[in-house]
C-alpha cells in the first residue's frame, strides 16, 4: 500500500473514529469505518482504545464536596468580595447596555413619522413603569436584606 494512499486512509479513520464514539456516522459510514477496522489491525487497536476510553468517562461522576467547605468558602473575605465585585459589575454593564437599548428604541420611534403619537405615549408609559417597577423592586429587596433577622442562619 503507497503512503499517500494509507495516510489519505488514516485521515478518513480519524474522521470517522470521532464519529463511532459519539455514534453519530449514518450507516453508510459505520460500513465505511467496518471495512476500515478490518483490513488494518493499527486501526483496530485505536478503535477499541477509544471504545474502552468512553466506557470509563462515561462512569465517571464527580465527587461532591461536603458541606463544611462550602461553609468555609464563604467564611473567606475574599471570595465573598470578588463574587459581589463580578456581580456589581455584571449589573452596571447589564445597565448600561438596557439604558443605551432603550434610549436608541425611544430615538428611532420618535423619528417615526408613521407611529401615531398615542402609540408612542403607551410605549413610553409601559417604558416608564417596567423602570419604577424595576427600582421598586431592587429597593425592597435592599430593605428586606438589611433587616432580614435570618440572614446569619446557616442552611
């Protein structure tokens, strides 16, 4: 067998073992890759590698972790600053981005001469009220946070 025909036969193996391990090939394709494991013993050792390969991911399970350290996680000024810092800064970027959103929505329909202007008053009312119900709700939750007489009661 010439060497560019055996590594032409390689390179369509490789496609095809990915394909047999997530058993995804049609069934003209699992007769293609057959025919390949049988005619070349080099094949069909990474076959069955890959074969038994999978058969121990897919017993694998991740082990939990006990309670005590995720308690301990949080005891660490640390951890709970950078978690807070992400969030704060997930939301003043998650805010902006609304704020321009919204901005650019009530520009462009301003400029649509085409929208009747009571049309335009209902979308900025519904606008209006999604905001102060918005900031209604983030200032009971901040009031509910600071005077929650369970907030130190561990689960």
């Amino acid at each position: 067998m010439s060497k560019v025909k055996f590594d032409a036969e390689r390179e369509r193996f490789q496609q095809l073992l990915m394909g047999a391990v997530d058993q995804e090939l049609s069934v003209t394709e699992q007769e293609e890759f057959k025919k390949l494991v049988e005619q070349n013993v080099e094949f069909k050792k990474e076959w069955e590698t890959f074969k038994s390969m999978k058969e121990v991911i897919s017993t694998m399970k991740f082990k939990d972790l006990p309670e005590r350290t995720w308690d301990n996680y949080w005891l660490n000024v640390f951890n709970r600053l950078e978690r807070g810092l992400a969030w704060i800064l997930v939301s003043i970027g998650s805010v902006i981005l609304i704020t321009y959103g919204l901005f650019k929505a009530v520009e462009e329909m301003f400029q649509d001469q085409h929208l009747i202007m009571i049309v335009k008053v209902a979308i900025i009312a519904v606008l209006a009220g999604l905001v102060i119900l918005l900031v209604s709700v983030i200032r009971e939750k901040l009031i509910v946070r600071r005077s929650d007489p369970y907030k130190e009661v561990k689960r």
